[in-house]
C-alpha cells in the first residue's frame, strides 16, 4: 500500500511538470528518492481469529450448601501444660567403704578406703588391705601360713591446665619355704617355721599437662628388703614430650629407670652379692592417622650400664604398630615388631615366686623384638574376637628353677630343696593367642580365652616354669536389681623343673640333675553377693572349688577347697 501511495504522488509530479515545461520551456526535473523499509513500516492486523470447533462445551455454574444442625457442648478445654521427662535417681556414690571377711583355713580379708574432699580440686586418699591365712596345707608338716599388708595414701590435684598425684605406701609380706624335699622332712620338727617377710616402702608421682608440649611425666622410689638383710633401691623417671608436626603427632619418651641392691650371701658360699644397673632410653613415634589407618612409626635407643662391673652396652629397637579397618568394627588387621630393654627387680620376682631364695643374681632383659600379627573385630553386636601370632626373642630372660639341695649343708631357711633360683637364658617364643568375648547385655558378659606357646633354649635344658598353654573363662552376671555372681575358671598346662643335688663329692664333680614335669591343672573361682541397699552388701567367695591341691611350683601344693563369706559397708563421714 505504501509502494502505491508514492507511485501516484510521482506520477503526479511528473504530470504536473509536464504541465510547466510547456510554459517554461525543455527543462525537465526528475525527482529520486530511494526506499528503505524498517521494522517501524509494518503495522499490526487488528483481527480476532474465529474457532471453527463444532463442539462448544459450556461451563456449568457450581454451588454449594452446608447443612449446620448446632450441637450442644459442655466441653470447657483446660489450660494446657508442658510434659516433664521422669528421670533416673542418680546413683549415690559413696567417699568411704570398709570390707570384712572370713573362711575356712582362718583366712582374713579386710579392706578401708577413704576420700576425703580437701578442696574442689584437691583430694587426699587412704587404701588399706589385708589377705591373710594360717595355712594347713594337706601332707605340709612345717607351717605355711602367710599374709600380705598394703597402706598406701595419696594425694591429687585438678587445676585448670593440670593435674598431678602423689603416693606413699608400705608394704609387709609373709610366706614360708614349706616346699621340703622329700629327704628332708624327717629333719625338721613338725611346724617349723621358714619364714621369709618382705618389706616395701616406696614414693611416687605423675603430672599431666594440657596444651603443652610437655605431655606427662611419672617418677618413683622404691625400697625394698627382707629378714635376710638383703635391700634393694630402685628409681624410675619417665617423662613424655609431645609436639604436633605437619598435622601429625610427634611423642618423645625419655626413661630413666636404676636398680641398686645386695645380697648377705651367694647360695653355695657366704660371699655377698652386689648389683648395680642404670638403664637411659630415648623413645621417639610418629603417629599417623588416615581415615581407617592408625600406624605409629618409631624407634629406641637404650644404654644400659653395668655399674658394679663398669660395663656398657648400647640397645637399639623398633618400635612400629600399625592397624587397618578393613570393615569397619567388624575386621581389623593389626601388626607389630616392637622392642625394649627391661629392668628386672629383687620386688619383681618376689612378687611372681615369693618362694626364691635371697641369693639371686639381677640382671636386665634385653627383649630385642617381638614380632605379632593379628586381626579383632566383632562378630556381632555383641560378640566379640581377637585372634594373635607372634614371634619374640628375649636375651637374659630370668627363667625360675629349683635351687640344689645340700647334703653338707643345710644352714638356712631355704636349704632343704625348697627354694628357687633365678637364672637367664636366650629363649625364642613362638605363641598363638586367641579370644572370645561375649556382652549380651549390661547385666551379662563372658569372656574366653587361651594361648599356646613352643620355647626355644640356648644354654639350658628347658624354659623352666613357664607352662605350654594357658587358658581362662571368666563370667559376670548381674541377677535383677539386688544379686550378683560371677565365675573364674582357668587352666595352665604342664611345665618343667630341674632337681640338682650335691653330693659330697663337690657341687661341681658330684653334680647330679633330674628334670621333673608339673602337671596341668584347673582351678576355678566363683563369687556371689547381694545388696541390701545402696550401703550394705554381702559376698560369699569360693576358691579352688575343685578341691585339686595341685602344685603351683616343685614341692608347692596350694590351699584346697576355701570358702569366705564377708560383708562390704559404703558410707561417708
């Protein structure tokens, strides 16, 4: 339409200037004017499009009606208000309690313990126990009763970035060699008494930092001596450093452990015995954790001193463990090869064989390595396992072993074949560990386990004293809200022991040996106990249940069948 437009607005113009060029003369004009279009040219077509649908539907009107019938109510809501949670009485936890008990063999338990609240950061404790029984051993002429006393107070100290406790305790021990050979028992009058007491003193104490370097660090002094005028002095320093490095955690331990003692006599002289070991070590590890990974890298340097024989020696150990969570709770593999040097003690062995003789020759333990490899886990939620190999050599391992018998003399307490000796050898070991433990639920849990083991000797015969396989079972069961009990079966396998007599050709010439095996035996245990209230309770403990007077050590049967019934009281001041 817009193209039409201008031709006949040009056709015009051209009509009209054909009209004055007949009055002015030739002249002709032409006008060019070129176009352009433009989004602004179009316009927009004003029209409703039409449907052509055959079918036309038509919206229906809607309505709505409620039929109201009004109801009678004499409902009148309350005031609502917030629901409590009923919570559990806590448990009273009493400062103080006292033990006391009774049995058979007129055997004495008796136990106090104290708390006493300084101030709100500070305590100070007293523990007192005391086991005793008067003996009566079937087949056992000579007396063998025997007791044990323990004092110790201590005192703790929490404060804001630390806290540390000390301790001071004494200790009296009495035992008696009534292992007599059996020719020697017509020698002895009936109750005679061979009678050995230890004593103990001993100081100690340990103090923990927080945000610091300088972790923990534990110290103690221990005097111990006998009625033989044997004496020995034992210091311990142990203090630990701890620095995190590159995200990890860097641990430093510094041990600083010296023994010091004398003996009145040597067993088959009356020369004394002096002693003198200073053991410094140096412990460093890096632990490093990654997601189900924990394995700690370290190492350590031991100098261990012989000061009485101005003798030294430097140790060097690994000390790498490692474990892996390869399914979570249920499997994890762990390994390890680990060393150390370890200070023995006149107190260390008295306490594993109160039967040796004061004569002994002390000597540290170079364990050089204990390699194991294993796997723990749980089988379900409440159950259980830990399965472990290992291989360890140890260098001066104290093996305990008869002591001769004399039959030119027979002058001490501990003469009459009825004392043990302590003497080193290297022993490599070769053990398999495992273990079953069952948790049922809060009120029930079992656990089962054993450990076998092959031992190899250098220089002695056999590993003497030490059993082939070991096992234990052990229950508890809370019964409903008032009763108690618990039980304690175990088994050590056979072990072996050697006799040397000295003839009076010489105890060298004239020496003569026989190995001698202890059998195996079972022993079980079973406590049970009922509470009266939160305060009272009463026990019944029953030991050797099975009645086997089984020998624990050569010529050494046990107590038979024991039963003690006690009462525990919780109270505060």
């Amino acid at each position: 339409m817009r193209i039409l437009k201008t031709s006949i607005a040009l056709g015009v113009l051209f009509l009209t200037g054909s009209a004055f060029s007949q009055d002015l003369g030739s002249e002709t004009v032409e006008v060019v004017k070129p176009y352009t279009p433009s989004v602004n040219d179009a316009f927009k077509i004003r029209e409703v499009p039409s449907i052509g649908d055959s079918i036309s539907l038509e919206k229906k009107p809607v309505t709505y009606s409620i039929f109201s019938v009004p109801v009678a109510s004499t409902f009148t809501p309350e005031k609502g208000m917030a629901t409590t949670l009923e919570r559990a009485r806590p448990i009273k936890i009493y400062d103080n309690y006292a033990t006391l008990g009774f049995g058979n063999y007129t055997s004495i338990l008796a136990e106090f313990y104290s708390n006493l609240e300084v101030s709100r950061s500070d305590n100070f404790g007293i523990f007192l126990t005391h086991n005793s029984a008067q003996g009566g051993i079937d087949e056992v002429e000579v007396d063998d009763k025997y007791y044990d006393t323990e004092l110790n107070l201590n005192y703790s100290s929490r404060q804001r970035r630390m806290n540390w406790n000390m301790d001071l305790g004494v200790e009296h021990q009495l035992s008696n060699w009534y292992g007599i050979g059996e020719d020697y028992r017509s020698e002895l009058a009936p109750e005679a008494e061979l009678t050995q007491n230890y004593y103990s003193v001993y100081v100690g104490g340990e103090i923990n930092m927080d945000e610091s370097f300088f972790d923990r660090a534990e110290a103690r002094y221990r005097y111990t001596g006998d009625s033989h005028s044997s004496a020995e002095h034992r210091f311990t320093v142990k203090p630990t450093l701890e620095l995190p490095i590159g995200g990890e955690l860097f641990n430093t331990n510094l041990m600083l452990d010296y023994v010091a003692g004398s003996f009145d006599r040597n067993f088959l002289s009356e020369t004394g015995i002096d002693y003198s070991f200073l053991n410094a070590g140096l412990s460093s590890s890096l632990l490093v954790l990654r997601d189900d990974l924990t394995l700690n890298l370290g190492a350590a340097v031991y100098y261990g001193q012989d000061v009485e024989n101005s003798n030294g020696n430097v140790y060097i150990y690994p000390q790498v463990t490692a474990s892996y969570r390869m399914a979570g709770d249920y499997f994890i593999a762990y390994a390890g090869l680990e060393g150390e040097l370890d200070q023995n003690s006149y107190y260390e062995f008295s306490q594993a064989n109160p039967f040796i003789s004061p004569t002994l020759r002390i000597h540290p333990t170079d364990k050089q390595y204990d390699a194991y490899v294993g796997a723990k886990g749980k089988l379900s939620n409440s159950m259980g396992y830990n399965l472990r190999a290992s291989y360890a050599v140890e260098d001066y391992k104290p093996l305990f072993k008869s002591n001769p018998t004399h039959d030119i003399r027979s002058s001490e307490d501990y003469d009459f074949g009825n004392s043990f000796e302590v003497v080193y050898d290297k022993v490599k070991t070769i053990s398999a560990f495992g273990e079953l433990s069952f948790d049922v639920n809060r009120n029930f849990n079992l656990r089962l386990n054993g450990e076998v083991f092959s031992y190899n000797t250098d220089v002695e015969d056999e590993a003497w004293n030490l059993p082939d396989l070991k096992a234990s079972l052990e229950g508890n069961y809370q019964i409903g809200e008032n009763w108690y009990a618990g039980a304690n079966l175990f088994y050590v396998g056979e072990r072996q022991d050697q006799l040397v007599f000295d003839l009076p050709g010489g105890p060298v010439n004239g020496e003569d040996k026989v190995n001698v095996s202890l059998d195996s035996f079972f022993d079980l245990n079973a406590n049970l106990g009922y509470r009266f209230n939160e305060q009272l309770s009463a026990f019944v403990r029953g030991r050797n249940l099975l009645g086997d007077s089984y020998q624990r050590w050569h010529e050494y049967p046990v107590l038979g069948l024991q039963v003690m019934a006690g009462v525990t009281y919780k109270f505060d001041f």
